[in-house]
C-alpha cells in the first residue's frame, strides 16, 4: 500500500493546526465537490494532500476559481477512501491556478463540519499511510 509522505513540518512559518501529507498520483484520492449556494454546481477532483483540519484539491483543466474565490465560500464534499465515503463541509482558503503549466486549479478548503464517524475514518486513512 504506498504511503502518504510528509508535505509540510511544523515550525517556522507553517500555520496549519495539523500537518498535511501529500496523496501520490499512484494511488489517488478522488473527491466530488457541490458548491454551497452556487445553484448546485458541482466538481470533481484529485486531493493533493491533506490533514485531519483540511485538504487541497486539484481540479482539472478548463474549470474556474470564480464561485470559488468569494470569501467564506462553502464546500460539501464526498472523499472516497478505501475504507468508505466521507462527507464533509469545509470552507475556501484559497483557489489559485496551479503551478508548473499544468491546467487546472489548486483549492485550498479548512474543514470545517464533519461527523465523529467520518473523522474517526479519515484519521485512520492518515495515520496508515504516514
């Protein structure tokens, strides 16, 4: 089972609560998005990486960070882990274009309401990979 790898430490200039580890390419971790109060509009994705207080989403070539950027903007997510789907809400820290010419968009969300059980399911898939 290939493992998550450490993206970022603590200290120096890092403000997350907890750390985030990168999800590799070979064994990806697919999420679908709905825009909270944008008219049901959804998406699809690949988490970059993620933590038990948020994740970054990749989206793919051709969409827009438009319903996105607009502060406090809410996501309801559906991660589909190996042990079962994940629901969860989390709120846009940042959408940007990403880096290296690749397409796409890089979401940055903070987690902010997911139940016990889900929790409990999301921090076994970290804590098994890392």
């Amino acid at each position: 089972m290939p493992s998550l790898i450490r993206l970022l430490t603590r200290g120096g200039g890092e403000r997350r609560r907890s750390p985030r580890y990168l999800v590799p390419e070979e064994d990806p971790l697919l999420v679908g998005l709905v825009v909270v109060g944008s008219a049901g509009r959804t998406l699809a994705g690949r988490v970059r990486d993620i933590s038990e207080t948020g994740l970054s989403i990749l989206l793919p070539e051709g969409e827009s960070c438009a319903d996105l950027s607009k502060p406090g903007r809410e996501l309801a997510a559906v991660l589909s882990l190996p042990s079962g789907v994940v629901r969860l809400r989390a709120e846009v820290v940042h959408c940007s274009a990403q880096s290296g010419g690749s397409g796409g968009q890089l979401v940055g969300a903070c987690i902010s309401e997911i139940s016990a059980g889900d929790r409990d399911r999301l921090g076994t898939y970290i804590a098994e990979r890392s």
